[in-house]
C-alpha cells in the first residue's frame, strides 16, 4: 500500500457479473453511471467539477417530455467518493448535480409531472454526507445570518438590508439541506436503496452495486498523475503579455456542455490575474500557456461551483497567490471551503495572501484601480470595474457576473422592512451601478430568478458589450445588444510596447543567483527567447543537453520511459540545467504541455557561467538532492528553482537501522525515504509500506497530531527531513499533505475497525 496517496486505478471501472437489469456507463475519470430502471435508480458515481456536463455529453441527460412539460432526464442519486481530495481536485461537489435534480428535472417544483415525495438522496461515508450537507447550505445561502455578516465587516444597517433580500431569493427561510435531499450511509455492510438494489464499500472508493442477483464494482480512484477531465476541447493559445488587457476563459454557464463557465483572465503590466475559478480553470490556464505559478492574483465575485470550485489549481502553486474580494465574499467562500475540506475557516489564508476590498469604492492595486459593487443574488456576490489611467483619462472592464434582471428585481422591491424584498433606494442604486460605462463590459445574461437580461443594458452606452453565463444560442435580440466572445480571444485595452518576459527572466535568474553581479546575470539574459509548440520535446531521454531553457511562461512535463512518474515545470523552473553541468545524457524527456516561451541558455556558456561565479561546486551538491526531490510526488510539480534550493538547503538525512522504530510525535519536520523502505503497523497488521520518496508526518506538521501505529525500518533506511515551516510556505506541497492526510486517516481507521472486529 503506497504511502503518497496516489491511487493504481486510471479510469472508473465497473464489472457487471451478469444479466441485463443492472446498466453501467463509464463516464469519464472518477465518474461513472449506475442504472437500476426496474427500481426506478440513476446513480451518478462521483461528482467532481462539471460532472453534469459530462453526464449531457454522454447522453445521460437529455431533455424529454410528459404531461405536456418538458424537462431533462438524470440521476436521482449520487454516490460520494469516500475522499474529499484526489490529486489535488475536490472530488464530491455535489451543488450542480443537485440543482439539476431539483430543478430541471423538476423534482421540487410542485405541480410538475417528474415531482414526487421522493427526494434527491445523496450517499456516502457519514463525514462525506455531512460535509456535502453543510457544502450545499453554504452554495444555496452563502453567509446564514445577519450576524455572520457582520462579523465579515458589514454594517448592522446594510446586514439586515441583504438579509431581506437573501430571505426574499429565499421564498422567506433558510431550509436545511435536509428538507431537500435525502441521505443514506455507507458503512461496513450494505445499504439499501430504493427499489431494492443494494450498495457496499469493498475497498477505498471501489463499490459493489447488487440488484436481484446481479452485481456491478464502481472504482472512483484516479490513476497516478490523472486529473478529472475537462467536458470541452479548449485547444491551444499562444498568449503576450499585455499591458492591459481582458482575455475571455468562459463565457458559458454551469449547463453549458461545450463552454466553459463565465470567468476572465485580465493581464496590467505583464502580470495575470483571474476573475473568478470556475471548473477546470487549470484546463483553460493550460490552453492559455498560463503557468499556475505566473498568477498574480483572483479577484472573485462569489461561492456559487462555477466561480468557486477551480480555487484548488491555485492551491498548487509554491507561494501564496493573491485573493482580492470584499470580506463578505470573502467569508462565505471560506466557509463553503472549509466544508469541504475539513479544515478551519482561518486555514483560508494559508493558501492565500489575503487583500480585502472596500465595496463601493476604488481600491489601488500597483497601478491597476478596482471597485467592487454590491449585486443582489443568493449568496454574497459583487461585480468588478476595473480602471487604469490612461492618454486623456481612462480605460475600464467592467466584469458583471452574476447580476439580476431589473424586471425580477423590480418584483422584490418592498419599503416595508418587516417584509422580506428590497427598498426601492437599494434598487435604484443597484440599477445605476449596473449601467456605469466602460470600455468593455461583459454580462450576464443567464435570465431566470438570479440572473440578468441583455435587453436592460439596450442603451448602455459601452464601448463594447459581451454577453455570457448562458448555454443558449444569442437570439438575434441579443446580438443588436452584445458580441460573443469565443475561448481564447483577446480585448486589449492598452498596447504593451516592453517585453514583460525578460522581466520576468531577469528576477528569477537575480533571485537564483543571489550576489552576482548585475552585469554577469545580463551575460546570461542576452539570448533569445523561444517559443516550444504544445506537444513538443524540449529535450529528449538520453540526448546531451546543449541549450538549458528557463521557462518564461507555459507548462512542460517530465516522463521517463521506465517508471509511472511525472513532474510539472512551469515559470522560474530550468530544463536541462543539471545535465548541461554534468554532462551526462538526460535521464527524462521534456514535452510541452502548452506554448511554451522560454530563454535559451547555451549549456558550455551556463557552465562557464557558474564556474566563473565560483558557483560549481555549490549547485552541484544541490542538483544531486533537487533531483531526488523532483521525482517525488510531494515535491514534483511547479516548484521554480528558487524554492526546490530553498528546501534542499533546509533538509536534512536521518537514519535508521533495519528493525528500527521511529518515533516522530511532536517532530515537526516532513520525513521523505531517500533509501529503504518503513512499514507502519496498527495493531500488529501492517497497513502500509512508504519506499523510496514516499513522505509520512504530515499529521504532525499539519495539525500537531501523530499519526496512528507504529513505523519500523524493515531495512536500513535513509530518510530526509524537512522543516514543517517550509512546508507549510509552499501551498502546492501544503494541499497534497492535506489529501495525503485525508486518505491516511480512512485507511487507518478502516484498519483499526477490521483489527476490533477481528
């Protein structure tokens, strides 16, 4: 059993035993699809990001018609992973499947011919069920209280204004999930679902459905180095650097099959920052050339799944990236957070280098000037313009998701504050700030009960309209509104005449080579810079290494040929560096994963370069150990060269003998096995083997705990240590311990269950 978390399954797999009655679908990784039509059952096997997208794509959702109504099909139950974290990505994110059933399938909506006393039901691991419940209160209602708002910095005037509103969009209470959903248990025997058929665990996340005689195996695993898988193709986009400009990520909504969700990338002065992380943001930053680590910073409207859920790619980078929202937003995103991972509501700002925003008014960021508006919705939400000085005043973006129509808004109004609604002050400032001009203004025009019209912005006066968050087709209505805005393209507000990358290239080159001099680190940015096309080698298993390249922007995998690992390099990292200075053939080929920029270095001019700087001998000790690193799981993937240095020179070996126990309760260091191997038993049974790379402590480092049984050397056994201070710097290497962490704890308790039973 490895220690690192990384599971052996690569898609979802079933195995109908035998018979017709039982129907099965994998659907895509981590998803799959269990139907029962005797028993009336249709059960969505999973349900991470954009899991109803991929169910449409594959047909399993498709739109029918009874009694006159038309309404779409789909699952009525969902079986939760037993993990809340698979390599990095949430994996029980439950909202949008909920809202389907509820809504477009119509089980909630009295009258309809699909609506019944049956109710959703959600099953699973009692923490999972619980932390899906208290998950989908947080995504329907956001901040519960006026007092929960204004422990988030509202006043107590404008808390009980927005509690109005959000009782209003409410239809007048706070419901429990449970009033919507029912749940169900999965614990060491079978549970019973309608119609009869049963479901049991077998193993970790593996699950035998049972139906009159048939049986089917569900494995949620993702393999080794897998991502749950985006539902659309985004290409490729070679990006520049703009001084101020607006390239459009999203301009579909939760529904859309083809589309990713609205969202925004905006480039000031060469530094990339997102407006909002819907699904599969890491596929769009991926399609855009855009490294996780060249985030500057996300603003973020609200904590509705198609703004929210791509907050983890951000986590995976090795410095915290800058979150900016107005503290409310920022409250109730921490809480639907800390839902879903277990962890603490403070927790937030230890991924995050936390900015809060004034509302309503401009707040300067380095040059770039940003005012948050308030917009009636459910939860806490605000629209963002953005301005920037500029020849003969300024250019602006206004980024306006998720508004209200001014027809629905009209009909919450009520002066009456006893009343649930809104005062028709508050409606009219709402509607000013709605139609405040700017260069470009991207909508949403969602309609319904929550979202806005394009016919109310008819007589913007806008330099140029966008219209998004819809799944439709534009009417030709809409478009004598607004343009579209297809994946990829690019609005630029102000020109960009400097070269932002050989910015870049100089800090990294400068921090790396820390007290050289100036002139010496110019020697070394006087090379082109190059462009690598998606899918091609930069430098090929077994060839010498004549060029080192330091990438610039973009994202490059390692592969080697005789094992399952793999590493990602983005922005600050070297390819090629220790074999150029070693000599020796390349261990591993470098492909790019996007278009990649990168500046060329010839290999005997870096040498040289090093040996003049009386350098050699230092960066040769520490590629021995950056290379161990580097092909571990912890510490693998987008790390810039500066922090892999910075947790080479911060470890330290330890060693044991064979049949030696380690001890490390109240040791604060990540422990990583260099050589050997340790066996950790619970009860007598061994639970678990860590090898070669394999990290263990992170119970410690994390949350000051030990862990369960005891580690014995079964050979003599090197280890490294690394301070838990640094490891608790880098966000990437924190969020992995936290799955790591997760995963451990199921196992070892069931372990201690079957030792107790036994």
């Amino acid at each position: 059993m490895a220690g690192s978390g990384r599971q052996t399954s690569s898609v979802p797999k079933s195995k109908p035993i035998s018979g017709s009655r039982m129907r099965v679908v994998p659907v895509s990784s981590g998803i799959c699809w269990v139907e029962v039509a005797e028993a009336d059952l249709r059960v969505l096997c999973g349900c991470p990001a954009d899991s109803v997208k991929h169910l449409i794509k594959r047909g399993l959702i498709h739109p029918t018609e009874r009694a006159g109504v038309t309404f779409e099909t789909g699952p009525n139950v969902i079986l939760l992973s037993d993990v809340s974290l698979q390599n990095g990505a949430f994996c029980n994110l439950s909202e949008f499947p909920i809202l389907q059933m509820l809504y477009r399938q119509g089980m909630i909506i009295p009258g309809h011919p699909n609506c019944s006393s049956r109710k959703p039901l959600i099953m699973g691991l009692a923490q999972q069920v619980e932390a899906q419940l208290e998950y989908v209160l947080r995504g329907n209602y956001g901040l519960l209280s006026e007092e929960e708002m204004m422990a988030a910095g509202v006043s107590r005037e404008m808390a009980q204004e927005w509690m109005r509103m959000k009782l209003r969009f409410a239809f007048g209470a706070i419901r429990s999930p449970r009033d919507l959903l029912d749940t169900c248990v999965i614990g060491d025997g079978p549970a019973i679902l309608p119609g009869g058929v049963t479901v049991r665990r077998l193993e970790l996340n593996v699950f035998e459905f049972a139906y009159d005689g048939e049986t089917a195996v569900v494995d949620l695993n993702l393999g080794n180095g897998r991502t749950y898988e985006t539902p659309y193709h985004l290409g490729y986009h070679d990006l520049e650097r703009g001084y101020f400009s607006v390239i459009h990520s999203g301009e579909g909504d939760g529904w859309d099959p083809e589309r990713a969700a609205m969202s925004s990338i905006m480039m000031f002065q060469g530094k990339v920052y997102l407006i909002d992380a819907g699904p599969n943001i890491h596929g769009a930053l991926q399609a855009l050339g855009i490294g996780v680590q060249e985030v500057e910073g996300i603003f973020h409207t609200h904590c509705h799944d198609d703004h929210f859920c791509g907050l983890t790619t951000l986590f995976r980078a090795d410095h915290r990236i800058r979150y900016f929202a107005v503290p409310s937003v920022r409250s109730s995103v921490a809480k639907k957070l800390a839902a879903l991972t277990a962890l603490s509501e403070d927790s937030f700002g230890e991924y995050f280098e936390i900015c809060d925003l004034e509302l309503g008014v401009w707040n300067d960021i380095e040059g770039l000037e940003v005012m948050p508006i308030f917009s009636p919705h459910p939860v806490e939400t605000t629209v963002f313009h953005f301005r920037t000085p500029w020849e003969e005043g300024y250019r602006s973006y206004a980024h306006m998701a998720d508004i209200v129509s001014m027809d629905v808004l009209g009909q919450m109004v009520d002066d009456d504050e006893t009343r649930h609604g809104i005062s028709s002050e508050l409606m009219m400032q709402v509607r000013a700030d709605y139609l405040v001009p700017a260069d470009i203004k991207k909508l949403d025009i969602g309609g319904g009960l929550i979202h806005g019209c394009a016919d109310d912005f008819r007589d913007d006066s806008s330099g140029k309209i966008i219209l998004s968050h819809t799944a439709l087709p534009l009417s030709r209505a809409q478009k004598t509104i607004g343009s579209g805005a297809p994946f990829g393209t690019v609005d630029a507000l102000i020109p960009a005449h400097q070269e932002y990358r050989l910015r870049a290239a100089h800090g990294y080159l400068a921090a790396y080579f820390l007290g050289v001099p100036e002139h010496q680190i110019r020697i070394l940015l006087n090379h082109p810079v190059v462009t690598f096309n998606p899918e091609s080698i930069l430098l090929r298993e077994g060839a010498n290494c004549d060029d080192i390249h330091l990438i610039l922007t973009g994202l490059v995998e390692t592969i080697e040929s005789d094992s399952d690992h793999n590493a990602t390099l983005s922005a600050g990292a070297m390819v090629g560096e220790s074999y150029a200075l070693s000599g020796e053939p390349s261990l591993e080929t470098f492909r790019a994963l996007s278009f990649v920029k990168a500046l060329r270095i010839p290999s005997a001019l870096y040498r040289s370069f090093v040996e003049r700087n009386e350098m050699t001998e230092r960066i040769g000790q520490l590629s021995v150990l950056r290379n161990f690193f580097n092909h571990t799981w912890l510490f693998g993937e987008s790390l810039s060269n500066l922090t892999e240095v910075r947790i080479v020179e911060s470890s330290e070996p330890y060693y044991l003998a064979s049949g030696e126990e380690i001890d490390t309760s109240g040791e604060d260091f990540i422990y990583l096995v260099r050589d050997g191997l340790l066996e950790r038993s619970i009860d007598g049974a061994v639970v678990e083997y860590c090898g070669t790379g394999e990290p263990f402590n992170e119970s410690e480092v994390l949350f000051g705990t030990p862990a369960a049984g005891t580690l014995v050397a079964s050979i003599r056994t090197e280890l490294l240590k690394v301070p838990g201070a640094v490891v608790r710097d880098i966000p990437v290497v924190r969020w992995k311990l936290l799955e790591l962490h997760q995963r451990r704890l199921r196992t070892f308790s069931a372990a201690s269950q079957a030792g107790a039973v036994s």
